[in-house]
C-alpha cells in the first residue's frame, strides 16, 4: 500500500478563474523522502492543504495510509504531521510551551515521544525557556519540526521548510530529515530549491499546477540528455540576446556567472558557435561542454509544456 496516493487531483480557485492543481496523480511509497520541487504558484502548498485536509479537491481523490481525505480527514489529522510555509507557532510562548501545548492537543506527553525529537530538541533545548518569536530562523524551524512530530506521525509534510533559512541550518534540516526517514517515517517536502533534490528518493517536478516528471533525480538527468554547454564573454548582456539568435539554439538562459546553451541535433558542434559569437565581436569568449542539472532539465521541461 502506498503511504499516499493521488489520483486526478483538481482544485481551482475564484470560481474556477485560477486553476491552482490540473488533475495531479502520483504515488508515494512508505518510509520514502519525497521531494515536491518547484517554483512559488506551481501548486505545491494546495497539495499539501488537500492532503492535510484543510481544504477540499474540486475533484480526483487521494488517500493517506488508505484513508480518504474527504471522508476520513478526522483520522488523517491523527497520523499527518504538517509543517507549513509560514512559522506558526504560538509567537508569545517558549518553546517549551509550544511543544507541550501540541502534545497535548494530540493527548500525548513530550516525554512519551521524545525519541521522536530527542536528536532536534537538543540543539534547541537551552533555549527552551525563550519565546518562539524571539527565536531565529534556523532555530523556529526546529520548534515547527518537533511540533509536528511529536505525536508520532506516520506521514510528515513539511512545506518549503528551509525557504529562508540559512545555508548551514538547510543543511542540518536536511540530515535530520534523513534520520527520520530511517525510523521509518514517510517524508514529503516541498522547495523551491533546485538543489534540494539530491537529498529525495524520487522528486515530482512541478509547474502551473501540473507534474511534468517524476522520478529519482539521476534517472530524470538520465532521461534528458542535452548538447550543454556553459559560455561566458566580456559583455554576458549582450551575449545572451546572440545566444538565442544563434541558428540551432534550442534555448539559452542565465545561470549564475555563465549562460547555459542547449544546442540542438545538427547543431551540436561547439566551434560553429564559437565563430559565429567571434563575429558578433565577442571578446574573452569560453565555451566548455557540461552535464546537465536539475535546473537545466526544469527549463527544458517548462519550456515544452508551454509550447
């Protein structure tokens, strides 16, 4: 039995006027660290609301531990923990009464599920005394997390957890979640964050309310193979206009301090572009062959479904 199961997931919103979810199916399995990746919009916060049963699908149907979240969503709330975009704990509480608190909505006791939280709690734990809306970024997303966990859920959906929160505290989110996965925990995240998707089982690429590939991500990179190149010159402005102009070119676009070139069949050979830039007057021009990532792939997948 998978630990989710989304079939033909529909949700509009303003009367039909925007269409937030086009009939998303998917499936993901017990004990699996399940990446949504995605830009902001792309549908992955009313997912996760439809799955926490805050709110209703216009229509399709999706289950959680073979519970149906229209018909079932009191017992759903017993077995989901939700971590939500924005920090929501109580701001005037310490951190220890907001992890008591939840405890006993739940009518469990921090101690009887510690070892839920033991390896998080630690960090925070000095702090304890402190109040929620004093605390830092790094540290409010750790309260949020042992919030959401200490009720022993079977199933955690964490929604862009790490959205502004610092390099070093991303990466310590990340090994916790790691850990949890290993109790056996089924584990969904959403991010915005391309890089993010290393550390998933599989991931769902996410755009306009539709998945346009799932899969883990080494097959996805395997799956879209392209003619990339990175190009660099004295004036990268003016540069990414010629890119595009260049006859052959299937898409070009910034990527950091370089530009990344998608060159098509025919037009694959590097030396062709390198003249034709030379032409155009580029100076300090580079060109180096590079595999693709998961933006790259992104890019190319949006850029098919618009067309």
């Amino acid at each position: 039995m998978s630990a989710i199961h989304i079939e033909n997931l529909v949700k509009s919103y303003e009367k039909g006027k925007v269409k937030a979810l086009k009939s998303i199916s998917l499936d993901i399995e017990e004990g699996e660290l399940f990446g949504l990746i995605g830009p902001d919009g792309s549908g992955k916060t009313t997912l996760f609301r439809i799955l926490t049963t805050l709110i209703l699908p216009d229509s399709g149907n999706a289950t959680l531990m073979g519970l149906d979240v229209v018909e079932d969503f009191w017992e759903i709330r017993k077995i989901v923990g939700y971590m939500p975009g924005r920090f929501s704990l109580y701001q005037d509480l310490s951190i220890e009464e907001n992890l008591n608190f939840f405890a006993t909505v739940f009518n469990t006791t921090v101690a009887e599920n510690y070892h839920l939280i033991e390896d998080i709690y630690v960090q925070i734990e000095p702090f304890k005394k402190r109040r929620a809306g004093k605390l830092s970024g790094g540290m409010k997303q750790k309260l949020a997390l042992c919030c959401a966990l200490i009720h022993e859920p079977k199933v955690l959906l964490l929604d862009e957890p790490t959205t502004g929160v610092d390099p070093v505290s991303r990466k310590e989110f990340w090994d916790m979640l790691g850990r949890l996965k290993e109790k056996g925990i089924t584990v969904v995240v959403s991010t915005p964050y391309m890089d993010e998707a290393s550390r998933c089982d599989r991931i769902a690429l996410m755009q306009d309310g539709q998945i346009m590939e799932m899969d883990s991500l080494k097959n996805i990179l395997q799956k879209h193979p392209q003619h990339l190149y990175a190009v660099r010159s004295k004036d990268m402005h003016r540069l990414l206009f010629d890119l595009r102009n260049f006859e052959g070119m299937k898409s070009a676009f910034a990527f950091g301090d370089e530009h990344h070139a998608v060159l098509g069949k025919g037009s694959d050979d590097p030396n062709q572009l390198f003249d034709f830039l030379q032409l155009k007057g580029h100076e300090q021009l580079a060109i180096r062959p590079i595999s693709p990532e998961i933006e790259d792939v992104f890019i190319q997948l949006m850029q098919a479904q618009e067309s």
